[in-house]
C-alpha cells in the first residue's frame, strides 16, 4: 500500500487552508472586497503559493462554491433509517440540519444560500447548483397526487421554501436568532404553511 509523500501531504493541507481562507472571506467580507493578500494571510502562507494551486479569486470561488453544493446535496440526502421518508418529514429534517450547520459552520452555508457573485461562476459551478437545486425539487416531487405540497410547479415551491429557509440560516449564522428560537420555528411553520396543499374544508 502507497501514502502520500510528506510534500503531497503538506502541499493539499496548504489549499485546503487556501480554500477555507477564501470561503470565510468570500462570505463575511464579499468576493469584490477580498484581495488574494488577504486571503494567503488568512491561510499562513505567502500570497505567491495560492498560484501554486490557483489561477486567481475566481478559481478560488468557483472551487468552493461547487464545493458548498456537493455538501449542500449530501446534507439534503442523509436520511434516518432505511424507509423512504414522505416530503414533510424529509424538508423538515434537511431544514434541521441546514440550521444546526448555520449555527456550527456560518461560511458553509451562506456559500450554499449565496445568491450573488454568479457572474463569476464557470460551466461547472452553475451545474452544481443546478444539481443541488434539481434534488430539492425532486423531494417536492415525490409523491405525486397524494403529496401534501400544494399543486403546481416544484421549482417555484421548493425556491419559495429553500428562500425561507435561508432567511433563518443567515439570522442564526449570525447570531441573531438561536438555532431553536421562536422565530426559527416561525420560519419553518410559515415555510411550511407557504407550500403545502390547502386543506379540505368540511363545511357544507
């Protein structure tokens, strides 16, 4: 069995560090506002060596937001247990863990959420968001008839939902709201309340 080299080692620490730097900065400061010497100071490095691993910012962004998607699905995909989870119970969980990540990891999840910088985003960074946006959909989807979100298009319930959602997770990122205030449950009732199918009145 082969390991990697110690320079191989340190040389994928190094852009690890590069990438989180420019998460953090991308998402506090703005993409605009962050300057490369910004972001090899907040890495520990040299402003040089982000060359040795990128081509400039907008490399630098392209990489983590396509990274922030594929966590944004794979948060999206967990499920509890083995059986199918119906629509409500699956938004609800995903929305649970959107807000504890709000809460652990703030860059993270506004890269996910972002909704700026997208002239700024290659080919492969807008199918990624595509992705992630499509498997969100596809849980609005499910269940076809007898779904309990309201008839009409899935891509505007689920963006409808997804914006509420990320209205929450930017006051808990921070720190405006706790993860479980009042006004994060009112969010997710009023989330809710926007996309699910009028109940049936009983009155003759």
């Amino acid at each position: 069995m082969t390991h990697p080299s110690p320079s191989r080692r340190d040389g994928e620490a190094t852009r690890q560090r590069l990438l989180r730097a420019a998460l953090d900065l991308y998402t506090t400061v703005g993409f605009r506002a962050t300057t490369t010497p910004a972001i090899a100071a907040r890495a520990g490095v040299a402003e040089g060596t982000i060359y040795r691993h990128f081509s400039g910012k907008e490399h630098l962004l392209n990489e983590v937001f396509r990274g922030a998607q594929q966590w944004g699905m794979a948060l999206l995909n967990q499920t509890e247990g083995e059986r199918p989870l119906p629509p409500a119970e699956r938004l609800q969980q995903f929305a649970q863990r959107l807000f504890d990540a709000a809460a652990g990891d703030p860059s993270q999840t506004r890269m996910l959420l972002r909704g700026r910088d997208e002239q700024h985003l290659d080919e492969h960074s807008r199918e990624s968001a595509r992705a992630f946006h499509g498997a969100l959909r596809q849980v609005f989807e499910a269940g076809g008839g007898h779904s309990p979100i309201r008839p009409g298009p899935a891509d505007l319930w689920a963006e409808l939902w997804l914006a509420l959602m990320a209205f929450a997770a930017e006051r808990i990122s921070a720190r405006e709201w706790a993860r479980d205030s009042p006004q994060t449950a009112l969010t997710l009732e009023a989330a809710w309340d926007a996309i699910a199918k009028p109940a049936v009145s009983s009155a003759p």
